[in-house]
C-alpha cells in the first residue's frame, strides 16, 4: 500500500492564482482530511469527509473548497490565492470510530508570492 | 481555536539521556495522541492514549494520558540521533466529529552526537 499520496509537493503561485492540491488513499477509509501547517505551529485542520459525497469545515475553511466523489480522492482547492495561505499542507486519511488512528501524507508545499 | 499548551518547545540533549515533553489543555480530551514529523514528512503516530491514567509504551518511548484528561507527557528513553524531529501532541473530542483533533505546536528534538 502507497498509504497517502499527495501532489505537488511544491508549488508557487501568483496572488488570485488558482489550484487544486490533490490527495489519494488506498487504504480504503472513510474519513479524509485536510490540515494546514504554519511554521512553528502545530496543524489546524480546513476541512474533512466522513465519507464520498460528505465534506464539513473544519477550524480554518476560508479560502479553500472540497470535494469527495470518491472514497480514495479528496482534493482541496484553492480559488484565489493568497500571502495568507502559504503553508504546508497535509492530508490525511483514517477508519471510521474514535480509536482509528489519522494517517498523514507528505505534504504540499505551497507559497503564495 | 482551542490550543493545546506543549512544552517545551525545542530542546537539545546529549546522546543516551532521556527526554521528557508535555501538553497541557484548558480543557478535557478523551484521546491524546503523540506524533513525530521528520523533516519535509507529513505526522507519524507514535503512542495514542484512550483512557485517563493510561501509561502506554513503544520501544524506547513512554506516554501517559492525565488523571484530569488535561495532560500527557512523552518520554524518550536513551536518546539516539535518530530520535531528532519534532513531537506533536494531540487532543481528541468524542461525541463530536472525528475530525476535532487539536495539535500543540510541537517540541523540535535536537540530538548532539
């Protein structure tokens, strides 16, 4: 198993640029995530899905957009970017219930100039 | 957003001693987590902790979830050089959604050899 595989792993984009990060799993899980990383902070969490068709917010959603049609793919999109979402970004995947345990993938990193 | 206190943030210690990092909330958690981040690598799971007073080991690490659910503490026993990194605790609500985890921002582990 590939576990969670993201891409790009680096991008720079022009402020109003538009992108979609993308994230696959296949570990067949229900739930996927996606976690931003600032530098020295630990993750805050922009959006997940329980499942293919669910997506929620999560702590920090503005600026990005989700969707879920597959149980394997989760992107997160970025329609006019900004100074403000420079960051890394994670996704993640787990099983259903509260003992699952999130597994990450390597990250994207992304700079907005 | 709720944050987790994690301390201390970065500390650098001799080959073969012992290490020994916390986190500590406001508020009660029924699943801590303890995640360790190698350079340019998305959070790998190192210990979870699902009941109040559990002392959990993983080879040379020790974690305990706090009697009041507001604390965890990590030890590393006999550190080595590839113990460097950084060690995220983590909070988790039940009976909300499973995607509330809560990071602290991280404790960077510097080994002199």
């Amino acid at each position: 198993n590939a576990g969670v595989t993201q891409t790009p792993k680096f991008r720079i984009l022009k402020i109003g640029q538009s992108m979609t990060l993308q994230c696959t799993q296949d570990m067949n899980h229900n739930y996927m995530y996606w976690y931003r990383q600032d530098p020295g902070m630990g993750l805050k969490l922009i959006y997940y899905s329980v499942g293919a068709g669910i997506t929620d917010k999560g702590e920090v959603p503005n600026g990005y957009n989700v969707s879920r049609s597959t149980t394997e793919d989760f992107p997160l999109r970025l329609e006019l970017a900004a100074p403000s979402q420079t960051s890394v970004y994670f996704c993640a995947s787990s099983g259903a219930g509260v003992m699952n345990t999130q597994y990450f993938g390597p990250g994207t990193r992304l700079t907005v100039l | 957003g709720q944050q987790l206190n994690q301390s201390p943030q970065s500390m650098f210690i001799q080959e073969g001693e012992d290490v020994s990092m916390n986190c500590t909330s406001s508020s009660i958690f029924n699943t801590w987590l303890w995640y360790k981040q190698d350079p340019g690598e998305g959070p790998v799971l190192l210990i979870a902790l699902y009941k109040a007073g559990e002392l959990t080991s993983n080879g040379r690490l020790t974690a305990q979830f706090g009697i009041t659910r507001k604390d965890s503490f990590l030890n590393i026993s006999a550190s080595i050089p590839s113990d460097v990194g950084i060690y995220f605790c983590a909070g988790q609500h039940t009976g909300g959604s499973q995607g509330n985890l809560i990071f602290g921002k991280g404790t960077k582990l510097s080994v002199k050899p």
